[in-house]
C-alpha cells in the first residue's frame, strides 16, 4: 500500500541533531527510503561503518554533502581541495551512492574576479570528473543564492552551473536543482528543462523561502510549506524534464535544530506529503 513518501528523502543536516544510528531508525520507523548524508557526521562515525549501517536498513542514500570549494588561487590551497574531492568521491563511492553534491566556493580573499573563479572550477572538474566516473559518481553542481557568491558560491544560477558542467559528459558532471537557491529566477524552468534534455539532473532538493533571513542568512531555509516556494510547480518542473528520483528535503534551521529531531522528522515527512505530494 502507498504510503506517499516513496519519493522521499531526508537530508541529515535537516535533523543534524539525530546520530546516524537514530537518523536510521527513524526513517525505519516511518517509512521514509532514503537520506542524504553529510560528510561530517558519517566520517565521525566512521564510512565504512557508516555504509554498513544504511546498507543494513535498506535505505537509499540519495546524495553525499558536500565536495566543492574549488576557486582558490594559490596552488597549495589548490592541490589540498582536489585532494579533499578526491576523498569525498571516494567517500560516495563507498556509501553506495551515485551523486556528490559540489557547492563550489566563493571569491578567495582579495579577488573580484567571478569568471576566473569559474574556469578554476572547470580546471578542477576536468581532473575530477574522470575520477568520480570511474567510481560510479556523478558530481552535482548546485547553483547557490547570489547572497552566497561572495563567501561561498560563485555559482548563482542552473544556467552557470549548466555551461560549467556541459563541458563534460553528464555521467561525470551534472547539477543540483534546489527550490531555495533558484525559486526566484524566471529562467530556471528552462534551465531544469535543458539540464533534463543533458541528463544533468543529479538530485531534486526543497527548502522553503520565509523571511526575514536570520542573522548570518546561511541556517535560514524554511521548513516546507511555511514560506514563498511553490512546491509543487517545481517538482512538476523537474518532472516535465525526465526526473524520477527521491526527492530530498534539506533545511539548515536553528528553530528546527532546537526541536527533537524525530518530531522534526515525522513533521517534514507530513509537510512533504502535503505540500509536495497531494
């Protein structure tokens, strides 16, 4: 019998306050098929231990946060970040799943210059890339809220991360399409649907738009229904452009993180049929 929430997934940073173990059990206890993981927690707990665990209980594990942080200049910081992707591939690979979310970076300290910063993330992904092929990973470019280009994205839009990761063959690089980063851009439906004609849509992610912002703006993302977004409209979006995966609800929220984390949960699986679903 459906329950609803055969498409669901929950991201780990939405209950960060759960252990793995209790972020598995919940999802056991609910229904709920997959999560995506946080590089963080898993290598606290240990990934190969981390992999057993979720293997066990039959969960999908949808995506692995995150890879990234390519833009810096000096070559030393340069090498250390592709060392860092390297193991994070690798760290996929090992958690049995196929997408490795990339937040790119922002401006290293004293450049204005967002086209160079650019091209190093497509010299980063030309050595990347292959690798990750060859592991059976996909790299996911998510496109970040412009707020964030200065500090930590210089990716803004489906349509920047697209000319970067078309570069490529799409079983090597793709993008991340997130309701909370692109919901206000006009051409992201068009954007969704040219990632869908590539085969680039790696993952499918919601957050709620509410406001004001919290002080900092980045733990801001609203629980699903409280704020701007649309839900449905973009999962028709996505869906019009061939994807047929989990869906993945990530919500970086103090208020959230306050709670107990299998109420937060059982409520964020209830928003998502409601506000997703029905």
């Amino acid at each position: 019998m459906s329950t609803g929430l055969e498409r669901f997934s929950i991201n780990q940073m939405t209950v960060k306050q759960l252990s793995l173990p209790e972020l598995v059990d919940s999802c056991l206890e609910l229904g709920v098929p997959g999560v995506g993981l946080w590089r963080e927690p898993v290598q606290a707990y240990g990934v190969e231990a981390a992999a057993k665990l979720v293997r066990d209980a039959g969960l999908t594990v949808t995506t692995l946060c995150r890879g990234g942080f390519l833009t810096a200049i000096d070559p030393v910081e340069r090498a250390e970040a592709l060392g860092d992707n390297h193991a994070a591939i690798d760290e996929a690979a090992m958690l049995g799943t196929d997408t490795l979310v990339l937040v790119s970076g922002g401006l290293p300290a004293g450049s204005k210059d967002l086209h160079g910063a650019r091209e190093r993330i497509a010299d980063a992904l030309a050595v990347l890339g292959p690798y990750a092929a060859e592991r059976g990973v996909r790299l996911a470019i998510e496109p970040l809220h412009p707020m964030y280009a200065a500090d930590r994205c210089v990716v803004s839009t489906l349509a920047q991360a697209l000319d970067l990761a078309e570069r490529f063959p799409a079983q090597q690089v793709g993008v991340t399409v997130d309701t909370y980063h692109i919901w206000w851009d006009d051409t992201a439906p068009e954007q969704i649907a040219r990632a869908g004609a590539g085969g680039r849509i790696h993952t499918f992610q919601l957050a709620d738009w509410t406001t004001p912002l919290p002080e900092g703006v980045l733990n801001g993302r609203g629980q699903i229904g409280d704020g701007s977004i649309d839900m449905r409209e973009w999962k028709r979006y996505v869906e019009a452009a061939g994807y047929t995966g989990l869906i993945e609800v990530e919500l970086f929220n103090e208020d959230l993180w306050a709670c107990d984390g299998r109420d937060v949960l059982a409520e964020t699986a209830d928003r998502f049929l409601t506000h997703v679903i029905q």
